[in-house]
C-alpha cells in the first residue's frame, strides 16, 4: 500500500471516529473543500504539511504527524476526544466544572486496574 493510500485511511478513520461527514470536517477547517478531503482519504492526493496542521486543528486531539503516518501512535484516546469536545461545546460555567472535577481528581493517582475485579 502506498503512502498516500495510508494517510488517507488514517484521515478517514480519524474523521469517522469524531463521526463528521466530509462536509462538517470541511467547514471546520479554513481552506480545505470536501473533494480535497476526500482525494485526500482515497490516497488520491497527498496532503501537505499545511494541510495537515489544518485537518489536526479540526480533528481535536489529532497531530499532523499522526494524520501523515510519521507517528504510529495516537495521542488521545476515545474517551479523552469526548472530555476535548465536550469541553469545547460547553459554555464558561460548564468549562469551569469540568476543570474543577479534574483538579479534584488530580489529587488521587490511578489506581492499579485489576484482573479479577475483586479484591486481591
């Protein structure tokens, strides 16, 4: 599989997990049409650095390293794109909430998961 091929697998399945159609990822960058994204993700066209730096700003929590395959790893997990948008929709009493709960829970590490779910 081609390079471009990859990219364009890896921007697809970047925009479906933040479930945009073509169109809304389009109207959430500057410059990029939906025929551009969509050369994009059928390896069709190879997206630049610019664009990449543009379709990361619109897919919260993605890198243009990711999105060229120049990383392997993404940076965020599902639930941490959730908190991202959810944030981001919220109005300034709700941001404050949420940053709030997650200073409060900053005070308590992890704990360890368990296997068994019980306690050993």
């Amino acid at each position: 599989m081609t390079i471009s091929k990859q990219i364009g697998q890896r921007l697809r399945a970047a925009r479906l997990a933040h479930k945009y159609s073509l169109s809304e990822l389009a109207s959430r960058t500057r410059t990029l049409s939906k025929s551009r994204i969509s050369n994009y993700e059928q390896g069709i066209r190879r997206m630049g650095i610019e664009e990449a730096q543009e379709l990361a700003e619109a897919l919260d929590g993605v890198t243009p390293a990711y999105l060229l395959c120049l990383d392997d790893a993404s940076p965020l997990s599902e639930d941490e794109w959730r908190l991202i948008q959810r944030y981001r929709r919220t109005d300034a009493r709700g941001r404050d909430v949420i940053l709030q709960v997650a200073d409060i829970q900053g005070n308590y590490p992890a704990e360890p998961a368990s296997g068994s779910g019980k306690d050993e």
